[in-house]
C-alpha cells in the first residue's frame, strides 16, 4: 500500500461524503437525533414486574396478583427463573417453597427467598418488599412472619437509580454508528454506479489502498459523530481506557459492516433495501431501554445489544474495562471477521 495515494483517495471520499446531501443529512442526523435526550424524564420511573417459581401452588400468588400494578410471571424451574432474573428480563424473582401455606400455618418458618437483579434500584427493592409483606401479612391474618431472605445475582449496583435520559445515551450512540455504516455503504455503491471506482483502480491505486482509504475516512467520521453526541449530552465520562476502547470496536464494526453491504450491490436503490434491514435490527437492542417489560433473551443474538451493554456500563454505571472486557471481545471477535469479509468481497467485485 502506498501512502501518497491512500491520502489522496482520504480526501477525496471526505470531499465527497461532505458534498453529498444524503451523506451529509445521515452525519448530522445521527448528531441531532441525540438532542431526544433533553426531551426525556430527569426522574427515574420504577415498574413492577415479578418472576416466580412456586413450588406447591401457594396462596401468597394469588394474593400477590391481585396487587395493583404488579405482574406475575411464572416459572417451571428454580434455575430458569434465577437465569432469567440475572439476565435483565426481571427486576426480581421469588421462590416460594413446598408446603409453604402448612408450614407458616403450624408455626413454622420456611425461607421465602427473593432474588434481585443487580441493577434494581433501591427504591424498587423497598417497594417489592412492602409488597411481599403486606401479602404475607393477609395470608397469615396477623403479624408479618420473619421469612424473607434476599439475594442479588450479579454484582450488587443498587443505589445508583439512572434516569431514563442517561439511561437513553447508548441509543443515540447506536444510531449514530448505524448512519456512519450506511455512509460508507452508500460511498462505495455510488461509486461503483458513476464508474469512479473503477476509474480510480486504472491509476496505480490497488484495491488495498482503496479499502484502507474508505475504513479510515469511514472510522474517522464515525470516532467525531461519537464524540460531538458525548459532548452535546454532556456525557463524557466514566473510564477513559473502557470508553475509548468501546468507541473504538463499535466504530470498526460500522465501518466493517458498511464496507461489506457496500460489496453486495451495484445499484444505489438496491443498496438502501441491504442497509435498512440490518440498521432496523441491530438498533433494536438500544430501544428496548424504552420497553422495560420487554426480554432481552433473543437480543442478544444482536451484536449491538454488547455496545449497549458496554456504553451503558461505563457511562451509567462506572464500569473499569475489566467491567466491559467481554462486551468488547466480543464485538472485535465480530469486527475481524466482517471486515475480512468486507475486503474479501470488494476485492472480488473490483480487482
């Protein structure tokens, strides 16, 4: 690869992306798109949902379902409602143990066992617990017996309620990358289709220094898209190194992604139906802040949901980097591959 010549389609691409209204409205837009933040709540708004597993069909259920504005969501395992629980889906499980109605009923003291997410809030904890207690309270027509024991799976973040406009941050971050991998996508079929890319492959540029050329200008717009939403939301913060090294997988599975999509057609119509499909379900895992009663079990098959993951972590939640170590392996292990298969296919198409 040569570096003169690399510079020089820089410019060029950078030029060009600027002086296409298209290109230039998904760049601002993924910016604006982030002013939703000062439109949403400052307060954090609790809900009440609770996983059970009862082992010996319980009165203290039916009892509990009667209970303005709590849902009850049953298991068929001890194991299944824990894994669930820690995953997200529920803020807190309850395990209600065989013969529990006799045992309390004869005096004795069977463990009731609650199992919280770790990001539950204190505040939803209090609640949850009045509640158990004011149903234990009507199952026994007195006093409120000691039964109660506590879990929390995961590592314990209660205390640190996030309002739903901080919490909201990863969805402007996921949009934005999602309109830098639709720019470089858009850059490469436009190309193609005006036969510039081709014109640009007689000259003694190969296609390695096209490729290196369009992920550098693609991963540099995408780093300042990223960093303008942090600064305009006030919200660069948390763990320099986690952040940056977040900011720095995520940009690379845009530009990964868009070089890729971008090989897979020549018309610029087309090209817009093999981008909004993946746009429309990768930023699904980043909505679904907006849904709490929604299971994130299949979301994360989504790779975003792991940007989510991280972005929310580290900003919210004061991750270090061994906090999101996972979260970001497991987007680079995705990035290798989608842009080896990018390179590949361009280089199929156009050498």
């Amino acid at each position: 690869m040569k570096s003169k010549i690399i510079t020089a389609i820089i410019k060029k691409d950078a030029t060009m992306a600027i002086r296409n209204n298209l290109i230039l409205i998904a760049i601002i837009g993924g910016i604006l798109f982030s002013l939703i933040y000062y439109a949403l709540p400052s307060e954090v708004d609790d809900t009440y949902e609770m996983a059970i597993y009862d082992d010996g069909s319980s009165k203290l259920m039916s009892i509990l379902g009667m209970s303005g504005g709590l849902e009850l969501r049953p298991f068929d395992s001890l194991e299944g409602m824990m894994e669930s629980v820690e995953g997200g889906d529920y803020l807190i499980g309850i395990h209600v143990p065989k013969d529990f109605d006799l045992n309390i009923s004869e005096g004795i003291r069977p463990a009731l066992v609650l199992y919280f997410n770790n990001g539950i809030p204190e505040s939803s904890r209090s609640t949850f617990e009045f509640i158990i207690g004011t149903a234990l309270e009507t199952l026994t027509s007195g006093e409120v017996p000691d039964v109660l024991e506590y879990e929390v799976l995961g590592v314990d973040t209660s205390g640190q309620e996030v309002p739903l406009r901080d919490r909201s941050l990863p969805l402007y971050i996921i949009f934005a990358l999602m309109m830098e991998m639709w720019t470089i996508s858009t850059l490469i079929v436009e190309e193609n289709a005006l036969g510039t890319l081709r014109a640009v492959l007689v000259t003694p540029a190969t296609s390695s220094d096209v490729i290196s050329a369009k992920s550098l200008v693609g991963f540099a717009y995408t780093l300042v898209v990223v960093s303008v939403i942090l600064l305009l939301t006030q919200s660069l913060r948390g763990d320099a190194l986690a952040l940056l090294a977040s900011i720095f997988v995520s940009a690379l599975f845009a530009v990964s992604l868009g070089l890729f999509l971008g090989s897979l057609t020549d018309d610029i119509t087309g090209s817009y139906i093999y981008v909004a499909v993946p746009l429309l379900i990768l930023i699904i895992p980043a909505i679904l802040i907006f849904i709490p009663d929604a299971s994130i079990s299949i979301v994360k098959a989504i790779p975003t949901y792991y940007m989510v993951n991280a972005f929310d972590s580290i900003l919210n939640f004061g991750a270090n980097m061994g906090g999101v170590l996972r979260d970001v392996g497991l987007i680079l292990a995705l990035d290798v591959v989608l842009f080896f298969m990018g390179v590949f296919s361009l280089r199929r198409r156009y050498s």
